[in-house]
C-alpha cells in the first residue's frame, strides 16, 4: 500500500511537471513547433503556425495565428487565425478511456472514432475550402480512423469563410456547427444546432444573396436524422425568399412548412409547360442528389411536400402566359406528383391582370382545391372582354362540371380560329355539364370573310346541361332558351332572334327557332334522338317573306338575287354515322320566290354560273390524275361572258320558278328550277342518289343574248362545261 501511495504521488509530480514545462513552452517562440511536432506524433496531420498566443489568466485558450494543416492526403488548409477553448474535465475522461453523460452521441453512419480531444468551441477566421469531387466509395473504417483527428467540440465556428464545391460556392461565409467532430462526410457529423449566413452564395447558375439558415439538426445514424429549419432567407434577382421547413427521415420527406417569395420580376421565352418541366426536373435532381448521400440503398427516395407557398406582388412573363401584380397562395402540394394526383392541396390566386392566349383577364380571382382525379373549382371570377365571368364547379381527366356559369357585358372579336382552339381545349373531355348557365348582354364578333356574323344583345338561360357526351357535342339534357337585339350573319340582318330547345336523357328537341328578318321570318323546329343508336333526326322549316339573298350569303349558291322567298322545309333520317344518313334522307323542299331581281348584270351572272363548282371537293377527291388535267383545261376553255361585249343593264326583275326537291332514302330529285328574263335564261335539273353515287347527275343549261352552254355533274368525273353556241357562230 505504502508502495501504491508512492508510485501515485510519483505520477502526480510527473504530470504537473510536464504540464508546468507545457505551459512554459507556450510563453515562447517555441510553442509553434512544439505544438507541430505534437500534432504530427499524435495523428497524420502535419501543423504549422506563424505565432500562437497563451495567457495563464485564461488557461484553456489558445489563439494560432495563420496556421497551416497538411493532411495525410497532402490537402492544404490555411487560416488567418484559430481558436481553441479546451474542455479538459471531458479530455482528461476520455483520455481515461471513461465517458461523460453529459457529452452528446457523436452521429455518423459509420462506427464514430472515440474522441480524445475535447473543447467548447473552435472558431476559425478567413479560411478558404474547396471540395473536390466525392469518390465513388466512402472511405473504410481503417481508412477513417487513420485520415481524422479524434477530436470533438461542443460548437465550430467558420468566420469569413470561402467555400467552394462542385455544386454551389459561398462568398464570404459564417458557419455555425454544434456538436461537431470530423468523418468522412464533408461536413463532418454534428447534432443540435446550426447556423448559415453570407452575403453571395453561387448555385446552379444563380447567385443570392444575403443568405441565412438557423436550424436544428437531431438523431444518431444518418438515415434517422431529422432536420429542422427555423428559418431561412435570401435575395435572387431582387426577389426576397424566406421561410421554415423541416425533414422527416422515417419518409424521406423533405416539407416546406412555409416559403414566402416576394416581388418576383421572372422574364422567359418559355411556355407555362415548359418552365414547369423544368422546375420539376431541377427539385428532382436536387432531391436525388440528397438521396445520393445516403448509404442505405434500400431507403425510398427523398421527396418534398410545400406545406404553404405565397408569392406576394410578383410579375411572371412567359411565352403563353403574363401575370401582372400577382399573389398566389398553395397549400399542401406535393412535389412530382400530377395536379390529378394532389391530396386536399389548394391554390388561391389573384393579381392586377393576367394574359392567357392573348386573351387579357382584368382583377381575376381563382380558389382551386385538388383531389385525387378531382379538381374543385371554388371560384373563379374576372373581368374579361369588358364584361364578367364567374364560375364554380369541378374537372376530372374526363369531364368537367360546372355548378354556374355566369357571363355578363362581354364584347369579344373573336381571333382566327377560334372555332379550332376551344375544340382543342375540351378534346380530353368526355362529359361537360352546366348546372346553371346566365349569359346577359353578350356582344361576338367574327371578321372571318368566308363567314363573318355579329350577335349583339345575347341573353342566355340554361339549367341542368350536358353539352358533351362520349366525346360527342349535342344537348343531351337540359334546357336553354336564347335570344338577341341584333344579329347579322354574312351580311344578313336578324332582329331579335329567339331560340328554345330541350333534351330529355338524350332525345334533343328543337321547341322553337325564331329569326325575324327586316320584313321576313324563319321559323323552325325539330328533334334528335342523341342517346338512340341510329340516332333517327327531323327538322322542319317554313320561311315566310324571307329575304332572297340568304341562297348566297349562307349556302354560297351563285345566285346574286333579291326578293322574298316562302319555303316549307320537312326532312327526316338517321344520322348514326354517313351511310345511315344516306340511306335514310327522307323530305322535301318547296320554295316560292317573289319581287325577285337581278343586283349584277347578265353577264356577270352568267359567268358566276360557268364558273359554279358544285361538291368540287368530291369530284377532286375522286377524280383520277388524267381526269384532273382535263378539268383544267376544261376551265381554261369555259366561255367568257365579257361584260366589254354585252350592253350592261341596272338590276332588273327576274322570274325564278317554284323550287322543288325530294328526297327518298336518299334519293334526292330536283325538279327543273328556272331563272329568266329578258336577257338570260338558266335552268337546272336532276338526280342525286346519296347511296348510290353512280346514279348522280346534275344539269345547268345557262343562255344568255348570243351566249349559251350546257354544265354537267357526274359521279366520279369532273364538272364539264360544253359550249353550245357562241358569238362568232362556232359551235362546240
């Protein structure tokens, strides 16, 4: 025992004997190679210091002034100064080989080196760091106990700091880690809390500024870490983003508990599709590069969920969309998933203006809520066309169904094709329903010159609609009433037209159609059968008064006439697809003509009539090539009706005899029709068998003074034109 007692106090003496000429030393010039050389015989780093500074009042400090580390790699790392504050009760323990409670689990995927060292804090001033590529494999155990130092601090601080890595670089950084040691991971292993702030950082082609992160860090193997950022803000080109968010490992989901990003000027020739594909490509990248981190190849894939998204008083250019003053607010989307696969997210959205397909929208306000294969339209409201649109409802992949539609004082000139565009748009639908349709005081207008026509005044009521059906346009339930002030359809004038139509589960009805014209009326009515498979249809038309010129302006007949015309229109069939329709063509059509005259000259009517292709397109289409050639030199050869050779004459009366037509199962007759006065006669005649195409035959015989020829329409020949008689007296 007296042996033991003496061997102790031995040791005690030996100790403070070494730590007396320790401290000594580090008075000295030669606490810098001393410290170097206990570095280097202690671990594989080589140290060296151009002066460090010691006093005893602070014992467990010491300051380095532009120290240099080597590692075993031959890395070189400088600094304008560094800092230690030691932790000698938690050093002296571990140098023991006995462990303190209160020292934190050091976290690392691998087996953590046992830390000899210990200290409260490390703060490092002016130091730049560069990241090389990471290798393939993480380096071995042995490998990692023999390239890092064992030591542990209770918090690292990095002051002005210059980090540079492969994927981002930071200007002038602080860095603040607690619960720090060093592992083969580039940050090392810390828990707790942590700090990021500096005022340029350089990321994927972008550069922000002022940029801050102060958060938590928690958990032992990497896998479980749990992330939680408190906030963090920064600048992009004028642009102020800043929030919270946090990371559940158990998921592998990163959420974004809220981000707000304020005054965005954002200016591409991108479309709406384009910038968000490549939006979603960047977050998905970037959450596979976090994924890449992990040593488990068996953990799922990191996703992101934003909780809350605001973008404040923003302005968004792109190729096929402008949104001016805008603010926004979506909740609960999930990253990489569809807008058809959302669960209960929502966006709010309005701003100053916004233009869609040249189309400008003034004050719009849209609430939408997603769900599986549902998209719930709350509201939407805007002024457009210098009227009104509101509308609620919901969208599928397949249908869309609108609970309101309310349009009001919308004036619109309709852009070329527009008839295409909105077949365009609802092409991926099914179904389309309107609860309740309002439409109040529309004005269209469309300067299409093969059919222009202005509505003016329109009022619109419909209730329980469906419009679309198996991808098929009709009424297949509901009912509209509508009528107009004024109306004008290729130049012809309407007043106050009306309309009336209904559908029970399919079977359409047309109750009434009412155009007035100026001293004239068309009325008609009829039905069809949409949900039948023959879908059997009928109409019937009377006209009374109406005038002549609609045979030109809307059936494009060569027929440049005034007058009155009184008809009776009766047909029926079955329009289950084309050969139906022929087959089944069943009516007639009468027609009385009076006060009719001639608003051209003979001649130029009669030209008009030489010139007439009747179903052009189809003797085109079935025409052979020789047959085509002949049709061209055919035309070349049509006589001439010269107004030079032919007196001129004011529009005069003329004489147009009762039209009759008939059809049965498509085979249509066409009792001769005259047209005549004085100057000119023509009369046109024939058969025209729908089912039976080589049965067509079709004569137009046109005289008109010296001038006279005969046109025939044939089945699969082109339209010939024979001159009888001429002028010169020749004869063809």
């Amino acid at each position: 025992m007296r042996l033991f007692g003496k061997l102790i106090a031995t040791l005690t003496i030996m100790v403070l004997l070494v730590l007396t000429i320790g401290l000594a030393l580090l008075h000295t010039r030669h606490a810098a190679p001393v410290i170097g050389q206990l570095t280097q015989a202690l671990s594989n780093y080589q140290f060296d210091a151009e002066a460090i500074s010691y006093t005893i009042t602070d014992p467990w400090h010491l300051t380095i002034e532009q120290p240099t580390v080597i590692e075993p790699n031959q890395q070189v790392h400088q600094a304008q100064q560094v800092q230690l504050w030691l932790a000698p009760r938690e050093t002296l323990l571990a140098w023991f080989g006995l462990t303190s409670s209160s020292n934190p689990t050091p976290s690392n995927q691998t087996q953590p080196v046992v830390p000899l060292w210990y200290f409260d804090s490390i703060l490092i001033t002016d130091v730049d760091i560069t990241q090389a590529e990471q290798p393939n494999h993480e380096p071995s155990q042995a490998q990692y106990q023999s390239q890092f130092p064992a030591i542990f601090t209770h918090r690292l601080a990095l002051k002005q700091m210059n980090l540079t890595t492969p994927r981002f670089t930071l200007h002038n950084g602080q860095v603040q880690l607690d619960n720090w040691q060093p592992s083969a991971t580039f940050w090392g292993n810390f828990s707790g809390d942590f700090r990021i702030a500096a005022p340029q950082i350089d990321w994927q082609q972008h550069t922000f500024t002022d940029l801050l992160v102060d958060g938590e860090k928690t958990g032992g193997h990497q896998a479980e870490e749990a992330w939680r950022i408190y906030g963090y803000s920064f600048d992009w080109l004028g642009t102020s983003i800043n929030g919270q968010a946090h990371f559940l490992p158990d998921s592998r989901q990163w959420i974004l508990d809220q981000i707000t990003v304020a005054n965005l000027q954002f200016e591409s020739t991108l479309t709406t599709h384009q910038l968000a594909q490549q939006a979603h490509d960047l977050i998905a990248n970037t959450l596979n590069q976090a994924s890449d981190h992990n040593d488990d190849s068996h953990q799922a894939a990191t996703t992101l969920t934003i909780g809350r998204l605001d973008v404040v008083d923003s302005q968004i250019e792109l190729a096929d969309l402008s949104l001016n003053q805008l603010n926004l607010s979506l909740l609960n989307w999930q990253q990489g998933d569809s807008y058809w696969q959302q669960n209960d997210s929502q966006l709010s959205l309005s701003a100053d203006s916004v233009l869609w397909h040249e189309t400008l929208f003034d004050g719009p306000l849209l609430d939408l809520r997603f769900t599986p294969d549902t998209i719930f339209i709350e509201g939407l409201s805007s002024k457009v066309w210098q009227g009104y649109l509101r509308t609620k409802g919901q969208v599928t992949p397949k249908a869309i169904h609108l609970n309101q539609l309310t349009l009001n004082n919308i004036k619109a000139f309709l852009p070329p094709q527009w008839s295409t565009q909105i077949a365009t748009l609802f092409a991926p639908y099914e179904t389309i329903d309107i609860q309740t349709l309002d439409v109040g005081y529309l004005q269209l207008t469309d300067t299409n010159p093969k059919q222009p026509f202005q509505l003016s005044g329109v009022n619109i009521d419909g209730n329980t609609l469906r419009i679309k059906q198996g991808k098929r346009y009709g009424l297949w339930q509901g009912k509209i009433t509508a009528n107009a002030g004024f109306a004008s359809i290729h130049t012809v004038e309407l007043v106050e037209p009306y309309i009336s139509t209904h559908s029970q589960a399919g079977n359409w009805q047309l109750d009434q159609l009412t155009l007035p014209f100026k001293n004239g009326l068309l009325e008609a009515t009829g039905q069809w059968a949409l949900s039948q498979s023959a879908q059997p249809w009928q109409i019937k038309v009377t006209t009374d008064s109406a005038p002549l010129s609609i045979l030109q302006q809307w059936l494009g007949l060569p027929l440049p006439l005034e007058g009155k015309v009184d008809s009776s229109i009766a047909l029926s069939g079955l329009a289950h697809n084309r050969a139906s329709f022929n087959y089944s063509l069943e009516g007639a059509i009468q027609a009385d003509f009076r006060d009719t005259h001639l608003i051209s000259t003979p001649a130029a009517f009669s030209q008009q009539l030489a010139n007439w292709r009747l179903s052009q397109s189809q003797f085109s289409a079935q025409a052979q090539p020789k047959q085509r050639v002949r049709l061209a030199a055919q035309s070349r050869s049509q006589p001439n009706f010269s107004a030079d050779a032919l007196p001129s004459s004011a529009p005069s009366l003329i004489a147009i005899s009762p039209l009759t037509i008939t059809s049965d199962r498509g085979r249509i007759a066409l009792q001769p029709f005259q047209i005549k006065n004085a100057e000119i006669q023509a009369v046109l005649e024939g058969q025209w068998d729908l089912a039976q195409p080589q049965k067509q035959k079709l004569r137009l015989n046109v005289a008109q003074s010296c001038h006279q020829f005969e046109r025939l329409w044939q089945y699969q020949q082109p339209p010939e034109s024979v001159s009888l008689s001429s002028c010169d007296g020749n004869s063809i």
